[in-house]
C-alpha cells in the first residue's frame, strides 16, 4: 500500500458532500435573480456566521456518531447553556466566568448522558430523547419561561461580523469554528483515542476484547459533545444578546442531518469532521440561497428532507461499490 | 436403480467478479433422492456456486435446468418457488417470532389476508413430527430454542415449501455431537422421500457419513469429483488442497516447562461450578466438551470478559483477579473469540486496525498514533502468516474465512500475550488454513508460550494437545496427557461425564 494512495482514498471519501456542496454553490449563483449577490463575500459572511452553531454542535455529534450513538439533546443542551449564560451575567459574575458557567453545563449534560447510556445500558436514542425534554426544561424554568435580558459584554463581540481588531477578518466565532475543526480532525484521526472511537463504532464487542475501556471512551465522547454544545449556546448568547430557553428548538435534527450528509453512518464507525462540515454548509446555504430567492419556508424544508436522503442514499451506493 | 431421475443439472457455469473469473466451467448434476458434497477452500467458489443456485447471483454463462426444464432463478424468492431451498450457514430465522410464524413465513394459509392459524399447526405438527422433532412447539418463540432446534425449524420452512432441493450451507457449524446426528437422520429421510440434498462443508467426516456423491472445487474449477464411498479423506484433502498436504498437524517439537498459569476456583457469573486448571510453558493444553458444556465461558472468565465472581488466576507468579480485558492484556493474556464476525474482529475496519488495535503502545507518542509505522508492521505479519490481502489497508470483510482468522490470530501473536486462549481457532476455515494454524500453535509452544484451546472437532484436539482437558455440564471432569486419550473416550468423558478412571487407563 503506497501513502499516496492512502491519502487519495480519505479525499474520496469526502468527495460527494463537496461534489453536493459545489453543486448547490453552482445551481444558486447561476440564477438569474440572485446571481449578483449570492456568492458575495458578505452574503458568504453572514451564511457561515450563521452557521457557527450547528457547525460546533455537529463536530461533537460526529464523534458520537462514529461510536453509533446519537445524541438528541444537542439543542436542548444548547438552550440551557444559553440561558445560564445570560443567567450567570445578570448575577453579576464577569463574561468570562459566564461563560464557562455555559460550556460546564454542557458538558455536565453531555457527561450524563454518556453515564447513564453506559450504566443503564439504555440506548443513546431513548437516554437522550430523555435528556432533550429535562434540558429544555431546565432551561425554561431557570429563565421563568421567558427570555433573559443580559447587558452587553464583550460575549456578544464573538458571533459580530465586524470583529474588532480589523485583522481578524471574520467573527471570532468563525475562528474557533476553524481551529477546533482542525483540532478534533486529528484527534478523531490521528490519535489512539480516536482510533479506540472507531473501533467502538465499529464493532464495539472486538473493542472490549481488544482491551479498550468502551464505556470509558463512550462517557468522554458525550461528555466532549456535550462541551460543543455549551460552547454554542455561548455563541447563541453572543448573537441573541439574550439568553432565550426556546432557541434551536428542534435544531438537533440539523445537526445530525449534517453529520450524516457529511458521510456519518448512524450504525457506527464511520463520519468525518471535513464530512461533517462540508454537510453543515451544504445546508446552509440551501437555506440561504432558498430564501434570498424569496422561495417559501416550506419549499426548503422539502428540499432538505430530500437532500438527506439523497445523500444517505448515494453514501449507500459507493459503499456497496466498494 | 431407483428414484434416480436427473434433478438439477449444471453445465459450464462460469461467473466473475471484476477481471476474476470465480466459477470457470463448472459443471454439475444432482439426481433424486441423492446427496451430493460440494468441498474446497474458502474461497475456492462453492459460495457463490450456491448463490447461483439459489438466484441471488446470476452466473455469466452456462445453463442450468430443473427437472429437464430451463432454470433461471431471477432472485432467491423465485429459487425458493421453483423447489429449492438454501438453509445457511447463520441461521435465517426471525427471533421474535414464533416457529409458527417462522416457518409460515410468505406462504400463511390465509382468506382474505386474515391468517387461519389452526391450518397453519396443523401442518407445521405434521412436518416436525415427519422431522422427529414433534417436541418442539409451534407456538413457542425461536429466540428461546437451541440452536439444533433452529436448524429443524429452517429445514421445516424449505419442507413445508415442498421444496425439492435443499442446499445446506455448513449446517453443522454451530450444532452439537447430538444434534449433529439428528440432522443427518432428517437428511436419510428427505432422501428416502425423493428429495435431494446438496451439502456443504469443511468436515470431510461428516461428508463422508452423509453424502453420496462429492465435487470437489478449486480456484473456481472442478478439481475432482466421484463417489464418496470409493474416495478416502486423504484422497479428499489432496483433490482440495490440490498438493499432497505431508501432515494435518504438523508437530513443532516442543517441551512444556514450568507452570506459567494457574487459575484456582475461577468462577464467573456465567460458569455454574468454578474451574480449577494449570497450563504450564511450551504447553498445548487442548479442552473438549459439548457445546454449551461451559468451556467458552471458561476461557471468557479467564480474559476478564465476563463478571468473575470468585477465584483467583496466577500468571508467572503475580496473582490477579480478571476484571477487564485491558488488564488481561497488560497481564499477557490473549484472546481468540469463537465468533470472528460478530465479534473476534471489527469487519469494517481495515486488517491493519484489527490486526493492532489490542496493542498500540509501539505507535504512539504523545497519544498521536502512526499509521504508517502500524501499517508497517502489519504488513510483516501480513508476510509472516501469509495472508491473502490486496493491502495492510484492506478492510477485513472482503477477506476470505481462513484470513479472517488468520488476522484475529496475528492479533494475539502482535501483542506479545504470553498465554493464548483460543475458542475454536479453525472453526469454518479451509483445511489448508487449519494446517497453518496448528503450526503457528506448535511454533508458540516452542517458544515457551502457553496455549489453551477449545475445540468441538476430536481429531485436532488429540492431534495437537500435549494435555486434554474435558467439560462437562460446566464442570471440569478430566485433565490427562492427550497420548492417553481415544477419540471413543473423549467422547464418552463429554457426553456421560465419566471417564475410563476406574479402567486403570489412568498412567
């Protein structure tokens, strides 16, 4: 086997999400209506600002996917964060105590999540369906059903999109987007706990008999997501300027959409973080470009849903190929 | 000559995959009332001869005909429609349901779509009672039956098809001695009743007790073919391995030493007496019994996989307790898994993460890990054990059974274990494969390592033991040298749990 090879294969498998993405980039800049102003670098701009959230949620959800679980919390748990944010504001604690008050939220939810899908052996789908409901519930009692003003910080300088040192070109928010993509692509593929991920996945019986601590690895996956999740309800905050307990509803769906157009395998082993980006992106700007078109809101929901299940379903062919 | 009409009748069937030509001209006959072997490697292409036969694969050129007609299954629902039916290797039965519903399963006898369950009984009793299996329920759910009752309840779905072929893929892979012989009495009355059987398997013993007629497979072409009576197993081996194989079990002189491990009153929640049991080094301590009769679950114990609720386990002198496999590991414990698909190996990773994943330490630094450094030495041991591969990068399902198992093997060997449990290491490989696999056992051996092996077939255990150790009903009843067991009292020691003690057989 020659490196080169190697190297050409992990492309391939990121080919068909870019491939998707160069397309809905092609079909939107050749309408006539919109073709002035859709691959504007300001248009561009807003659309990955937008998209910073599902973009974090989605690098965690990637590594839950590859270890065949799903987390359906992932946006409840980002409303918490949210809310205690703003929450933790008001108390009068400094932004960047706030803050970390949000991402530890996180991944104290995350962390149960991967406790109790390991103690109680109870499948990802139910623990989290569970977790989604107690999540958004936490967080509308804790904002007393309503939203929670919060004076403006330096918190809500992250998701601007004139970021202040004139240097840094786009949102701080994007940057971290960029540098911890970066970050959980090694880790997912060059290190041995990402390699004890996939072999979770993959067969997650092999991997206990290979000596690997499964449930270990399965608790600090959640848990991982789980921080991605506080760290978008930060941004969440950021943007809203308030800490909302509605924000994101049903959100998750999205982000596992993305995972998985990305080429995750909701039974296991395989999804990557370039994957999974190109995914997020694909549907954002579906939802952009449908909407600069001034096409109803129901149109890109049925253009969506079909996405996935294209994609999924031509996934499933190169596979049968192979 | 009796009922020996022309069944089914193949002629130069060809089929490839890519630019590999899998079935080269083959041809082949099936006569009522006959059994007929098909034999080879794996690999060698009696898979997909069967998936022709039963229309999941369409083969490139050839014609097959049924009952003098023109056969040409477009998919193996009509395979099953035309009379033929194929009972797999891996059972295909719908655990949730009842056997009734398994067995009716596409065919209910139904009026207006509601289903008239009192037909349905009646006529699944009347063929598990021509079955001899009266005693199992129709209405009893197949998750809850023994894996011989399983094989009686697919073989009941192809009859109550009326089905005049069936092909049986490997059907004794996962059935005891007993249900072993119940299967091959249902075999003498299918043929007793005109149909015929087409058999496949690697235990050229049981070929031998069932069949009457053999082709033999190699590299995609006949290699030989005739009655099974007037061919012995030796001629058997030769036709498939397509060489003279000079010995089965190939003996790697070696000298047991020192007690390396020794595990005292072991018992696991899953065992239901603890076990007691030494093994000492360059020693190939072999153990027999029925399946079911504990000793998986012995060896499970033993590697940590299950919860070890007593006993004590010394190896080289420091004493553990088996908690996790990651500890047994450290330790230098191996583990070979009877289940290399579901288990023993992650089927969609590449051989290269399979073959190393149980000991990453030499490519990791910093916990960053080198592929290129671990596809390395994967590809020595690629060389080593022989396996057939494309690449270290291949993933693993695409290998044949005997290099599957041979990758489950280096596995163990790569992370340097010390004392190698093996649950039937040969298990549904090529008689070439096993061969090898002895060696590399003997070659252990030789190297002061310790290998503990289960084992259902008695030739290989007396074959390659230096000790043999029998189970019975979860109990360890027997440990003597293997040169003081027979194949009739290793058998007998399983089945009754006695042994021939008192006979002063005892040395």
């Amino acid at each position: 086997m020659k490196p080169k090879n190697f190297i050409w294969k992990r492309l391939t498998t990121s080919l068909g999400p870019f491939i998707g993405l160069i397309l809905v980039l092609a079909i939107f800049s050749l309408m006539p209506e919109i073709s002035d102003r859709f691959l504007r670098l300001a248009n561009i701009k807003s659309v990955v600002t937008q998209s910073v959230m599902v973009a974090l949620c989605a690098l965690g959800m990637t590594f839950i996917i590859v270890t065949g679980g799903i987390d359906l919390s992932a946006a409840s748990n980002l409303a918490l964060s949210c809310v205690l944010v703003a929450f933790s504001i008001n108390l009068g604690l400094p932004p960047w105590l706030a803050a970390m008050a949000g991402l530890a939220t996180g991944g104290l939810v995350g962390f149960f999540n991967g406790f109790l899908i390991t103690r109680l052996k109870v499948v990802p789908f139910i623990v989290t369906l569970g977790m989604m409901g107690m999540a958004r519930g936490a967080a509308k009692w804790v904002a007393k059903n309503q939203k929670i003003d919060a004076p403006l910080t330096w918190l809500n300088e992250l998701m601007t999109r004139n970021p202040r040192p004139g240097w840094l070109l786009v949102s701080p928010g994007i940057w971290l987007v960029i540098i911890l993509s970066v970050l959980m692509a090694i880790l997912l593929r060059k290190t041995v706990f990402g390699r004890q991920v996939q072999a979770v996945g993959s067969n997650e019986l092999t991997a206990r008999l290979c000596g690997i601590r499964t449930d270990r690895t399965k608790v600090i996956v959640y848990t991982l997501s789980g921080l991605f999740c506080g760290l978008a309800g930060i941004m969440e905050f950021s943007r809203l300027t308030v800490g909302d307990p509605t924000v994101a509803t049903g959100l998750e769906l999205d982000i596992i959409a993305a995972v998985v157009i990305g080429g995750g395998s909701l039974s296991g082993g395989e999804g990557s973080i370039l994957g999974t980006l190109i995914g997020v992106f694909i549907m954002s700007f579906l939802r952009n470009g449908c909407t600069m078109m001034g096409w109803p809101n129901y149109f890109q929901e049925i253009i969506i849903g079909a996405i996935i299940i294209v994609a999924v379903t031509l996934d499933r062919l190169r596979h049968s190929q192979n | 000559m009796t009922g020996k009409n022309q069944l089914l009748e193949l002629s130069s069937i060809s089929k490839r995959f890519g630019h590999n030509l899998v079935l080269n001209n083959i041809d082949f006959d099936l006569r009522e009332g006959e059994v007929e072997a098909i034999l080879g490697e794996n690999g060698a292409g009696k898979s997909t001869l069967i998936k022709i036969l039963s229309g999941a694969y369409q083969p490139d050129g050839g014609v097959m005909k049924l009952a003098g007609e023109a056969y040409c299954p477009s998919s193996p629902v009509d395979g099953l429609h035309q009379g033929l039916a194929v009972i797999y290797q891996e059972l295909n039965l719908a655990p949730h349901l009842t056997v009734e519903e398994n067995i009716m399963l596409g065919q209910e006898v139904n009026r207006y779509g509601l289903v008239n369950k009192k037909k349905n009984l009646e006529k699944i009793r009347e063929v598990l009672k021509f079955l001899h299996h009266p005693e199992i329920s129709p209405e009893v759910r197949v998750s809850q039956l023994s894996a011989g009752a399983r094989q009686v309840v697919e073989i009941a779905r192809a009859l109550v098809r009326q089905s005049r072929i069936l092909i049986m893929d490997e059907p004794t892979s996962s059935l005891s001695g007993e249900d072993t012989s119940y299967l091959f009495e249902i075999i003498k009355k299918l043929k007793s009743q005109g149909a015929a059987v087409i058999y496949v398997s690697h235990f050229l013993e049981e070929v031998r007790q069932v069949a009457d007629r053999f082709v033999v497979l190699r590299d995609g072409q006949v290699a030989g073919r005739g009655k099974i009576s007037e061919t012995s197993i030796d001629q058997l081996i030769e036709m498939i391995i397509g060489q003279r194989l000079n010995e089965l079990y190939p003996r790697v002189p070696h000298q047991p030493g020192q007690t390396i491990l020794e595990c005292t009153g072991l018992k696991s929640r899953k065992m239901t007496q603890p076990v007691s049991l030494e093994v000492r080094e360059g020693e190939i301590l072999g153990i027999a019994g029925l399946v079911g009769a504990g000793r998986t679950e012995f060896l499970r114990a033993l590697f940590g996989l299950d919860r070890v609720e007593g006993g004590l386990v010394v190896l080289k002198g420091q004493s553990f307790r088996p908690v996790h496999p990651e500890l047994s590991i450290k330790w230098g414990l191996g583990f070979l898994s009877e289940d290399r698909q579901s288990e023993g190996l992650a089927l969609r990773m590449s051989l290269t993460d399979n073959l190393t994943l149980s000991y990453l330490q030499p490519y990791r630094s910093h916990g960053f890990i080198s592929g290129r450094k671990q596809r390395q030495a994967a590809a020595g041991w690629v060389e080593r054990l022989s396996i057939r591969a494309q690449s270290p990068a291949e993933k693993v399902w695409i290998l044949s059974g005997g290099n599957q198992q041979k990758v489950a093997l280096a596995r163990l060997l790569h992370q340097e274990a010390a004392v190698f449990l093996m649950d039937e290491p040969t298990r549904g490989i090529d008689v070439k494969s096993k061969s090898q696999i002895y060696e590399i056992m003997g070659r252990l051996a030789a190297e002061k390592k310790a290998v503990i092996f289960v084992s259902s077939y008695l030739p290989e255990l007396l074959g390659v033991s230096d000790r043999l150790a029998v189970f019975h009903r979860g109990q360890l009843i027997a440990v003597r040298p293997a040169v003081d067991w027979t194949e009739t009292s290793l058998m007998k020691a399983a089945v009754t749990g006695k042994t021939d003690e008192d006979n002063g057989k005892e040395g």
